[in-house]
C-alpha cells in the first residue's frame, strides 16, 4: 500500500516538470523475502484492463500464465518457502483489501486476515511456512502484524507513529520493513525480530525514501530501492547487509529501478523497471552485484512487485509391490 511514501512523492513532483510528474506518481509494490532453494518461476503482479492479478513466468520469460480472476484486485504476491503456497493482497468482495491464501496456480482461494473497516495486506511468508506477516490499518495507521497460515493466532508487532509497511521476514528470524513518520518525514528501512522486539532504523538518511526492503536467502543482505529528494533523479536498487552496513548502489539507469526480489540460489535480483519503449513497468533480472542486466518479459502492459520462487520439490512416484511388500 505504502500510502505515506506515495504522499511525500505527490508533494515533490509539485516541484518537478509534467513529465516528473507522471513518473513520481507510480506507485511501488512490495517485495518478499527469498528462501533457500533451486530458482524457479517468478511471481509478480500485473495490470489489466480491469484490475491487478498474480501471473506467473518461468525462466526466460517463458510459460506466462494469470493466475488470479480479473474480477477480484490482487497483488503484492509472496510465496511460500516450498514454492507451493501463495499469499497476497486481495479484494474479493468490494470494499477494504485482505490476505488472501490459494496454491501455487492460484486455486483454492481462501481469506486469512480480514477486518470489516481496515485494510490488511503486503503479506510475507516466514521461513518456516507457518506464519505470515502483513501490514494492516486496522490501529488507524499502518502497523505490522503476523498470523499463524490458517488465520489463527493474530499479533500486532509495531506500535509506532506513522506508517509502517512491506515487511519481509528472513531466514536468520528478522522481520524487515518500511517506516514513515506522519508528517512529511522520510521512509527509512529498518529490522526487528520476528516477536517485534529489538526495532532500530537502517538506513536513517533525511534525503531520501528507502523503501520495499527484501532479504537474500541467507539472510545476511537486504535488497531495498532508494528515492532521492531531487527533481530529475529516479529510484535505484541499492543493498547492504542485515545490521545496515556496507551500502551500495546497483543500479543506475534513468528510469526507475524497484521492488528488488533475490533468486532462491542467492546469485541474481529480479526487479521491476519503467526503463521500457512504452514506458511501462515490466520485469528485469541482474546478477546480485548489479552487473548483467536484462529484461525477463516484454508487454504492455504494467509488470511489477516479483517474487522469486523456490522451485517445488517433484512428487516422488510410488513403485509397484509385490506380495511381500517390497517394490519390484
């Protein structure tokens, strides 16, 4: 959702040409964190002519396929550390977004954090499958909760002034996300533990939006897209490691880089780019150092928010018996 960053960069392009103007206006997605595991399909939301859905698109961008109705606003997809679960924003019925929960081709739908008044969403799966973490307003600002998957077990883990957004939890056990003050402060990255103690800013720069923070698979890097306060500059990805240090940019191209997602074998960063002919977003891929970088999928449409995931482990066949039991 990420409304108190899109606020600050409304009042900026106030100050920047028509063209600024429309660039600035775009809102971000979120991103998750990756787990451990082989590379397989990403996971990204996608526009449509009457809404946002989950789609999916194997390597090299091929096998593209929507996998959430169009008449039902999904986005901000994450999926789970077995590659076979997906959480997400949802809107099934009009009115305030939920969790919502369906296996890894979209089906089997089901809601999981619902408030009749309030939106909940940007859900994060935590490395061991059995909670999610997701922003919800349910306080009067944007705070961070988590939930057990079955939607039991509901805890709020900030208590803070300002909006508190896109969480990502990691597999060392932290919880990542993206705080803004209320009145026209900056968007900072900082961490906490999964249980919401021990919170502290990482990034602290007054010139800037940090926001959309993700994890390396390992756990020891976060992967974020930094805004300056400057008329003509653009968002780029930058990295540092999980205690704040060692910040690098890794992008630098003229049209805005976001929503940064690491591969499952920790060597490449999906994210999403306007540097496209049609100057929509769509999906790109680059070595974790920046270096190599090139574009997944080529539409019209607006691409954005990946999520890489593990790639599922095969069914194992069952052999065939004999009449002692023992497989032939």
């Amino acid at each position: 959702m990420s409304s108190g960053r899109n606020e600050r960069r409304a009042g900026a392009t106030a100050l920047a040409t028509a063209t600024s103007l429309a660039l600035l206006l775009l809102v971000a997605g979120s991103v998750q964190a990756a787990f451990p595991g082989r590379n397989g399909d990403t996971y990204f939301q996608t526009e449509t002519g009457s809404g946002t859905v989950i789609a999916r698109v194997g390597p090299n961008g091929k096998k593209f396929r929507r996998l959430t109705p169009a008449r039902m606003d999904a986005e901000s997809v994450s999926v789970s550390p077995d590659g076979k679960r997906l959480a997400f924003e949802c809107e099934p019925t009009p009115g305030p977004s939920d969790v919502c929960l369906a296996n890894r081709n979209g089906k089997r739908l089901r809601t999981i954090a619902r408030h009749p008044a309030a939106d909940d969403g940007d859900p994060a799966w935590s490395p061991n499958g059995k909670w999610i973490v997701f922003e919800s307003n349910r306080d009067g600002d944007n705070e961070i909760f988590k939930v057990r998957a079955n939607g039991r077990g509901l805890r709020q883990l900030t208590h803070n002034d300002g909006e508190d957004e896109d969480p990502a939890w990691s597999t060392r056990n932290q919880v990542t996300w993206e705080h803004s003050d209320e009145e026209g402060g900056t968007t900072d990255i900082w961490v906490m533990r999964a249980d919401g103690s021990g919170q502290r800013n990482l990034t602290n720069d007054p010139d800037a939006d940090d926001a959309d923070p993700t994890f390396s698979p390992n756990g020891r890097l976060i992967a974020w897209d930094r805004d300056p306060f400057l008329p003509g500059t653009s968002d780029d990805i930058w990295v540092m490691r999980n205690d704040g240090s060692r910040k690098r940019r890794i992008t630098t191209h003229p049209a805005d880089d976001e929503d940064p997602s690491f591969s499952p074998n920790g060597k490449l960063i999906a994210f999403s780019s306007e540097r496209g002919a049609l100057g929509n977003e769509e999906i790109f891929v680059m070595r974790a150092n920046g270096t190599g970088q090139r574009r997944v999928l080529t539409r019209s449409a607006d691409d954005s928010a990946p999520d890489w995931a593990v790639k599922p482990k095969a069914k194992r066949k069952k052999g065939k018996k004999g009449k002692k039991g023992k497989r032939r």
